[in-house]
C-alpha cells in the first residue's frame, strides 16, 4: 500500500511540474504563432546562433562529454556546428506561416499551422545537436518545444536552453517558447510530458519511442540503427576505407548511422583489409574477438563501459595489444570477423562504438541477402552503406532490401542525415518506416511539426466515364 501511494504522489508530482511547464509554453505559443513569418525566421535565427556560437558550441561541448562519458569534444563540436548550419540552409526562405500554397486549378489554398506544444525526446549521445534541431523545427512552425533530454543530458539541455533564452530575448520573443524538464530526470516526468504536449518527436533508445507511440498523443519516433556497408568488387578500396574509418571514428561511433558491419566481397577482401588496416584499423583474432564480447555485452546488454569510447580505451578493457600490428601507433577501429546473426551473435548488432564486424560474401547478390538477415535481427528501414561503381546496384538495393536510405560512396554516418554534398535534409532523427515500426520514412524535418488546412472551392467538374477509367481493364479481362 505504501509503495502504491508513493507511486500516486509521485505521479501526482510530475502531473503538476509538467503542466505548469506546458501552461507557460501555450501562452508563450499562442502569441508567437501570430507574430508572421519573419518572427518565426528570427526564433530559427537565434536558437541556431545559440548552439554554432563557437564559444557556446565548445561548453555544450565539453559538458556534453563530462556529464555523459560519450564521444569526443572536437567532434561533438563539429556535429553541432554542421548540423545547425546545414539545418539552417535547408529552412532558409521556407514559408510555415499563412498561405503556403495556391493552386488555381484546383481551387486549394493551403495554409500551413503550428501543432502547439511539443515534446522532444533526446538521447545522451547527443544531448546538445538532437534538441537543437528538434527546437529549431519547431520554432520553424511557430511552436513552442519542451525538451526530455536523457538523465545524462539534463545539464546540456539546460546550458542549451539558456543560451537559446539569451537570444530569443534580444528578438523581444517569449522565452517559454523553449524549455526543458527540471531535475531530477524520471520516467514518470517524462511520460507526463508526453502526455499532456501535442506532439512528440522521440530520438533516442527504442523503449523511448516505444513509450511515444503508445502515450496517447500524436507521436513520430526513429527506428534502431544497425547499418551495414557493402563493399563490391568494383569499389575502390582506398576510398571506401577512408570514407568508413572517417564515419566510424566521429564521435567515438555514437551515431545510429555509423557502420555497424562491413560486408566485404571475396574479390576485394584483401584489398579493403589492407586498407583498413593502413589507417589504423585492427583485425583481431578469435581469441581477442572473445575477450572482446565478454567486455562489451554483459547479461546480453551493450555495456556502458565500451559505449562512445574510443578503440584505444576498448582495446585496453580487452586486454588487446595492438603494437606492431597496424599502421598508426593506436588503433582506429576494432574488426571482428562474423559469419552469424542474431542474438546469440552480438557482434551482428548495433554496438554504439568504433567497433566493426567483418562479413564475407562471394557475389553482390549474396552481400544483400546478408544484409537482409542483419536487418531482420536489428537495424530494419534505417539505411545501407554501398560502396560501388554500380549505380544499378544502389537501385536493386532501393527496391529489394528493407531500407529507407541508400548511402552511396560515401562516409555514412554524415550523409544519412544529411550533407553538403548530397540532397537528404539535414537531421539527427530518421524515420524508418513500417520495416523499422515507424510511421514516417524520411529524414525528421519541419514538415513533421507543422498541421496543414485546405481551402476547397468548386472548379469546373472534372467527371471521368466509366469507359474512361476501365475500358482498358474490360479489354484484357472482360466485363
């Protein structure tokens, strides 16, 4: 009975903190939504500015990876500057406010609308860059966002929120546009906020997006990362090693879209070897390979001693001795060979670290039927690395493997979200679609935080025969 009743008041608690948070934001929202176009340009403005400031962008930083232990400083300060800048190109001169669309010959003028409150929950891996892009989104369409960051993230969000507070003030705009659940971090806050918002974006563990989908509001939540790169014989090996080790090293491989398995075709084998190892990369032996898997899944979980650790440190948990082995004086990444999927294989999952599994596969054909395998066990609509002179195999593999993105040549971890060099919309959340039991397959971006109202007029009728529509269908079947 006691536990019980500190349940409820417990509940009760998180029921009061929480709709205080949301009762600031709706007024803030509802003045903000009316404001116009340029209003909602300049919140972009400032919650961008807030995070790219190099100043800002180096304690977001450094406390990102003191309060977590995940990644590395350098590179979460490039993730957060790249990501704002390439977000912030891709929502340049978008209309989200008013009439968004005329089409006369139908007779529809769309106007696009804010979904109100809503709430963005984020991961510890990167617990400055995933609410950074999921504010500015949502300011894009003249919401107002609550953040959920992971317990490990509190104090990230919290120095991110006040440097975005800091700007919208020099804009005269409501800071409660912008907050962030208070300490202590619990599921009980959480599930409340969900709860009472009007939309969730949930990036982050699956139970996370699990709870989303099933909190009763309107919810987009991602898939589990699992990605597999396959390497064809007409890649060029050099290449493809360097774009990999670039992907799997960022950030110590917290990315869910760094390469998780290498699926190597026999006829290049040797070459893509060499050149991995050429650049620091390290083949263990079976032996090795065991001590490995015995530091890094304890009871079947992924340890938190080896996530967002760099493969010098995992190597040295391991008791792995690397000199003389490769080319560089530490290692890059660790390469374990597999042949299995599955749970009882859990080099065949995600591992959240510089770690890559090492598959071998005689043809092409033989490589995506690998990688369908590796999708059925984990990673299934994420995307697929290919390295290939082949565009038609980039083809076979958008309309065969289960996979809403298909990377090609390129370092993967950077361009599935997005990048400079290709067309995908910068983001740090992607859909999966029904193979990854999502409800979206793009990249997240402003157009998951906005609701759209038509306006229908009559037109002139456009009123087909049946003849017109089936005669086709009655000429090859009958009546």
């Amino acid at each position: 009975m006691e536990v019980q009743e500190a349940k409820t008041v417990q509940l009760q608690a998180a029921e009061q903190v929480v709709g205080d948070l949301i009762r600031r934001a709706r007024i803030a929202q509802s003045s903000f939504a009316q404001l116009g176009q340029q209003s909602l340009d300049d919140a972009v403005a400032a919650a961008g500015w807030a995070i790219m400031e190099p100043g800002r962008n180096r304690q977001l930083a450094e406390l990102a990876v003191r309060e977590t232990s995940l990644g590395n400083v350098d590179d979460k300060i490039t993730k957060n500057h790249r990501k704002t800048l390439g977000l912030l190109r891709d929502l340049k001169g978008v209309r989200t406010h008013g009439v968004t669309l005329e089409d006369k010959s139908k007779g529809i003028t769309e106007f696009t609308r804010p979904v109100g409150v809503v709430a963005a929950i984020t991961p510890s891996t990167n617990p400055g860059a995933t609410p950074a892009n999921n504010i500015i989104n949502a300011l894009k369409c003249g919401n107002a966002v609550i953040v959920a960051p992971s317990p490990k993230g509190l104090g990230v969000s919290q120095m991110l929120v006040d440097f975005i507070h800091a700007e919208l003030r020099k804009c005269h705009l409501p800071v409660d546009l912008v907050q962030s659940l208070p300490s202590p971090i619990s599921k009980a806050l959480t599930a409340e906020l969900m709860r009472q918002a009007d939309l969730v974006v949930a990036t982050g563990s699956q139970a996370n997006v699990r709870m989303a989908y099933t909190c009763g509001t309107p919810a987009f939540g991602v898939g589990a990362g699992n990605v597999a790169s396959i390497i064809d014989s007409s890649a060029d090996a050099q290449q493809a090693a360097s774009l990999i080790i670039a992907s799997k090293t960022f950030d110590n491989a917290t990315s869910c879209s760094s390469e998780n398995s290498m699926v190597v075709l026999d006829a290049i084998r040797g070459d893509m070897l060499k050149a991995m190892s050429d650049r620091g990369a390290l083949l263990l032996t079976s032996d090795e390979k065991a001590r490995l898997q015995s530091v890094m899944w304890k009871n079947g979980k992924l340890s938190e001693v080896i996530t967002g650790k760099s493969a010098q440190v995992i190597a040295q948990l391991a008791e792995i001795d690397w000199r003389g082995r490769i080319a560089l004086d530490v290692p890059t990444v660790l390469m374990v060979e597999e042949t299995g999927v599955g749970y009882d294989h859990p080099f065949s999952g995600e591992k959240l670290s510089p770690v890559l599994t090492v598959y071998a596969a005689s043809t092409f054909n033989d490589a995506c039927s690998l990688v369908r395998k590796i999708y059925g066990f984990m990673g299934a609509g994420h995307s697929v690395s290919l390295h290939s002179d082949d565009d038609e195999q980039a083809l076979y593999i958008a309309q065969n493997l289960p996979v809403a993105r298909v990377i090609l040549n390129q370092a993967h971890c950077f361009a599935t979200g997005g990048n400079f060099n290709n067309g995908l919309p910068f983001s740090l959340s992607m859909g999966c679609g029904t193979w990854g039991g999502n409800n979206f397959s793009d990249n997240m971006n402003y157009r998951q935080y906005m609701n759209v109202t038509r306006v229908a007029r009559t037109i002139a009728e456009n009123k087909p025969s049946v003849e017109d529509m089936l005669g086709d269908y009655f000429r090859r079947y009958g009546v």
